[in-house]
C-alpha cells in the first residue's frame, strides 16, 4: 500500500523557517517525481513545488520562489520542502503528492497524497 | 500563466442526478487535465486524468472529457458518497494550476 506521511509542520513566526519531511513507503520512491501542494484554510488547491524522480529538476511556483527549496533522499525514500522568509500567506496545510504512472508513462497529475501537515504563519 | 476557471462554483443536486462540472483554460492546455475529489479534512482523491482516463478503482459513473479550452466531469448518477468538492488541474507546463473547486451539495 502506498504511504505518504507529511511531518514538520506548526506555528512559526513571519520571517522564520521550517522544513518539512515526507515519508515514503509502499512503492519504488526513486521511480517517481514527486510535489508539493497546498491548501489555504478554506481554499482551493495550489501546486507549490516538483521535483524529478533522480532529484536533478526542481520547479516552483512563482511566489516561493527563492524562498522554499525542495529536495529528496532516495535512500531514505523521503522528500523535504524548507521554506524560509516564510509569510502570512503561506499559512496552509502542506501535501506531498505522487505523480500519476500508469502502463510506464508518468503524467503530472497525482495520484497518491498524504494527510498534510499544517503550516500557520503568524505572530 | 494559464488560468483554469470552473463553474459552478456549487451546485446543489439529488442523489441520482446526472451531474456536470465545466473546466475552461485560459489557453490550449490539450488534454493535460486531471480532476480530483476532495472531502472535508481529506486529501484530495484522483478521479480522472488525461482528460477522459479513469484511475484505477473509481467507480465508473465518473468520467471527463474535452480538449483544448474546454473540459468536463460527469457523474451519471449522484450517489450519497459523491458530496464533495471537486477540482480540475491542468499540467501542460508550469506551473500547474487547479480550478477553484465546485462544491457538490444534498438539494
């Protein structure tokens, strides 16, 4: 069964930082890219961050730019977001997500997804 | 960047009703469209991707189409289990974007 198990997350002040984790199990982790998405309380979906299968291509959403990074240990089957110079609007709850594969193709959609961890940015 | 604008925003329906939800793009996005289910406190679920695929072990009176501008979600008959929120995503190119999400509510 696919796990994925979001941990890091909590109250942090504007301008701090906080990393979080992702916790694989359950397939071959290196084989899949893999995201960041969040959701503000209340709102809808917002893809924030992808990383390659081999950890060698990252994209971001404009808004995080230069100030979240995203990384991923293939040994340990984990994926990490840290975001720092972290702002009221990044006050949501964090998803890592799997891209979708199916008979040896990978698309960008996301089929499986954590429970989240909550972010709240506030003073 | 291209927008992915959903409407309704909610819509009220019966169990039993034939259900559709509209996904336009602000440009061609071809068929790079995924639509997801999310419940209250959940993670969202896939439903559809590549526009018309439908992922393994959902039920079948689920399916999308469209191409282009233009796509849809259909629920053939709204069952009880259906009550949700449900999101279109587009992954052309980056970055990514969802629709605002339209929200399936008891009539």
């Amino acid at each position: 069964e696919v796990q994925l198990v979001e941990s890091g997350g909590g109250l942090v002040q504007p301008g701090g930082s906080l990393r979080l984790s992702c916790a694989a199990s359950g397939f071959t982790f290196n084989s899949y890219s893999m995201s960041w998405v969040r959701q503000a309380p209340g709102k809808g979906l917002e893809w924030v961050s992808y990383i390659s299968s081999d950890g060698t291509t990252m994209y971001y959403t404009d808004s995080v730019k230069g100030r979240f990074t995203i990384s991923r240990d293939n040994v340990k089957n984990s994926l990490f977001l840290q975001m720092n110079s972290l702002r009221a609007e990044d006050t949501a709850i964090y998803f890592c997500a799997r891209a979708c594969c199916t008979g040896g193709t990978c698309y960008a959609c996301f089929d499986s997804w954590g429970q989240g961890t909550l972010v709240t940015v506030s003073s | 960047d291209i927008q992915m604008t959903q409407s309704p925003s909610t819509l009220s329906a019966s169990v039993g009703d034939r259900v559709t939800i509209t996904c336009r793009a602000s440009q061609s996005v071809s068929t790079w469209v995924a639509w997801y289910q999310q419940k209250p406190g959940k993670a969202p679920k896939l439903l559809i991707y590549k526009a018309s695929s439908l992922e393994s072990g959902v039920p079948s009176r689920f399916s999308g189409s469209g191409s282009g501008t233009e796509f849809t979600l259909t629920i053939s008959s709204l069952q009880p289990d259906d009550f949700a929120t449900y999101y279109c995503q587009r992954y052309n190119s980056f970055p990514w974007t969802f629709g605002q999400g339209t929200k399936v509510e008891i009539k």
